[in-house]
C-alpha cells in the first residue's frame, strides 16, 4: 500500500520542518552554555588577557605618542615593550588555558608585576629621571585604575 503523492509531500515537508528545529534547538542550547562574549573583546580573549595587554598598550601609547622622547629612546624602548609584549602574552595565554580560579589569578598578578618592574628598570637607563616620573605617573593614575574597573564584563 502506498501513499498518495500529496502526502509524501506533507511528510517530506513536516519532515524537514522537524529537522530544522531540532538543528535551531541544539545551536541554541549550544549557544546558551558558552560565557558571555564581550563586543570590545577579540574572539576568544578573556578578561585576563585583555586586562594584562590593555595595561603594556596603554603605557606604550603614552610613552610614545604623548611624551616628547627623542627617536634614539623610542627606539630603545620599543625593543623593551617588544620583549614586555612577548612575556605578557605567554603569561595571558597560559592563563587562559588554566581555570581561572583565585590562585592562577594571582600568579598571574605576580608574573606581571615582575614583568614590570623588569620593563621599569630597563626604562630607567633609558628615560630621563623626569620622563620616567610623568610615565610611572601616567600608569599610576587613579582614575585610569577606576576606568578598568569600571568597564563592562
């Protein structure tokens, strides 16, 4: 016994129309499990990394766009943020790739503190005692420390 030709197509159709819910349905659950993605972030960057970079980015736009350093400085520091870059990198990766508990958190806050008062010190044979005070000065500032806070997770 076979079935007439309109309701093979109401089977096909009803057949493709279940599919494409459950495909929609799983996408979604799929969707809905995966933490919440921020629009000024780059795919797949945690808050972590974005934090570590966002700070060696912002001196470096300081020291080298707002401070009046000569071309033989610049080129200098450039050659210790490149090294800072590498290090910070290599720390948020491997920060990403471990839980982000409390622990690896301030491991990771060790590591970059390490890594500048490293930068600072290398700095320090680079710029003028007063250029190194408007820098550290800059990084320092209050405001700037509550803008991060403040920013959307």
């Amino acid at each position: 016994m076979s079935l007439p030709k309109s309701e093979m197509k109401r089977i096909l159709v009803l057949s493709i129309m279940v599919t494409a819910m459950l495909i929609l349905g799983i996408q979604y659950t799929t969707n809905a499990q995966r933490p919440e993605e921020r629009p000024d972030m780059p795919l797949g960057m945690s808050d972590t990394k974005t934090m570590i970079m966002q700070e060696l980015e912002r001196s470096w736009a300081y020291l080298s766009l707002d401070m009046n350093i000569t071309d033989d400085q610049f080129i200098k520091a450039r050659k210790v943020y490149q090294e800072s870059w590498i290090k910070y990198k290599e720390i948020a990766d491997k920060s990403e790739q471990e839980s982000g508990d409390r622990e690896t958190m301030q491991a990771v806050k060790v590591e970059s503190d390490k890594l500048k008062a490293k930068r600072t010190g290398k700095l320090k044979e680079i710029l003028s005692e007063e250029e190194m005070k408007k820098l550290t000065e800059y990084e320092n500032k209050p405001q700037d420390r509550e803008q991060r806070r403040m920013m959307p997770r």
